[in-house]
C-alpha cells in the first residue's frame, strides 16, 4: 500500500467531526458578540490557515481578513517577547476590531508580543481567538479570548500545525509517532 502520511500518526487527538463541531461553536459566539462591529480576521500563516479558512466559513457576519507572516526570535528562557514581522498586514486598523485567529496558544510569546505590536495601531478592540490552548506551556502572560480545544503539553500536527514543514494538511490533530523524530535526526546527521 502507499505511504500515507497517517501511518507517522500514533493517536488522533482532535478528530474531524470534534473540530468541526469546535469551528461551528466558535463560529457562533463570535457572530453573536462581533453583530454591529466591524470585524477584522487576522490570521498567522501559516499555522492559523486551516483554522482560518474553516472559521471564517462558520462566521454569519460580514468580515474581512487579513493576514500576517511573523517569526519569534530570542526564545531563550528570558525571551523579552519579540516577534519579527516577516509580512504585513496590508490595511490599517483604525476602523477595525481586530480578532487575531492563531492555530495554538504555546508559549504565548507570539501572541503577547503581536497584541502589543498591533495595539500601537489603534484599533477599535483587538482579541484572539485560539484553536488550541496548551496553557502549561505559557511563559508570557497571555489569555485567548475564544479557545477551541485545550490540550496537554504534547507536540501535535494536523489541520494547519507542522513537525518540520509537514502534516499540516492532515485533517485532524494527531500526535507522532515517536520514529518520526528519530528517523528526521538519523538523516540530519
Ligand atoms: P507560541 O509558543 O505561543 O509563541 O507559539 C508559536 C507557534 O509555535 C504556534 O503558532 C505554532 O506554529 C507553533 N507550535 C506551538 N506548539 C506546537 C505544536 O504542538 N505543534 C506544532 N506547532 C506548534
Ligand atoms: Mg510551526
């Protein structure tokens, strides 16, 4: 048989149906509570695209979308919380409340760090919204303010989140097998 990426796959975490039915969930609320504001999606590629294109769908009010590429430096263990901006957004925000669609609340110095970037900008409100949130990761102060799916500190893929450039079109959220990592350090030897 051919070689499909589910054989790396040793649990699914979050299947289709079960984000599906988180998407819809999320999807609601935010129509309900944005209803008369002038909603903004920004999206972080390329993690938060799935997440993104999936949502947007589920949302029942006008919007518009925009999206940015950033990338963290300095992530030692007294990261200042900076993050470098790789791609733009291309409107300003001054007439916008902003919600940012990111695909996991880690760290959270991406998050805390683009809040502040993109605060300067005076926006009408700026929020996040997070599909996944591992909060025993957290080491900037940061809350999502819609959350899909909390989940342990594991590495996961699927349905936007990569292990090295990969499974991000699996449609669930699954974890690796072990022999994926192993396998990717034999050949970077
Ligand atoms: P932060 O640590 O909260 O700044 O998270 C930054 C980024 O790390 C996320 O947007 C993801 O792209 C990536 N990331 C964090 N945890 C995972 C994971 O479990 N799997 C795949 N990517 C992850
Ligand atoms: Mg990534």
């Amino acid at each position: 048989m051919a070689y499909s990426m589910k054989d790396d796959i040793k649990k699914v975490l979050i299947s289709e149906r079960k984000l599906q039915a988180t998407i819809d969930r999320l999807g609601k609320q935010i129509s309900k509570d944005y209803e008369g504001k002038n909603l903004l999606l920004v999206s972080i590629l390329k993690g938060a695209v799935v997440t993104m294109a999936d949502l947007m769908r589920a949302i029942t009010i006008p919007c518009s979308i925009d999206f940015m590429v950033v990338s963290s430096y300095g992530s030692g263990t007294t990261t200042s919380g900076t993050v470098k901006i790789i791609k733009d957004l291309d409107i300003p925000l001054s007439d916008y409340d902003v919600l940012i669609v990111e695909d996991i609340l880690d760290s959270g110095v991406t998050l805390s760090s683009l809040i502040q970037i993109l605060g300067t900008r005076s926006p009408r409100s700026i929020k996040i919204c997070a599909l996944l949130d591992k909060p025993a990761r957290r080491k900037a102060p940061v809350k999502a303010d819609y959350i899909g799916v909390e989940v342990e500190d594991e590495f996961v893929v699927g349905y936007g989140l990569d292990y090295d450039e990969k499974y991000r079109n699996l449609p669930y959220v699954g974890i690796l097998k072990e022999s994926v990592y192993t396998k990717n350090e034999e050949s970077a030897e």
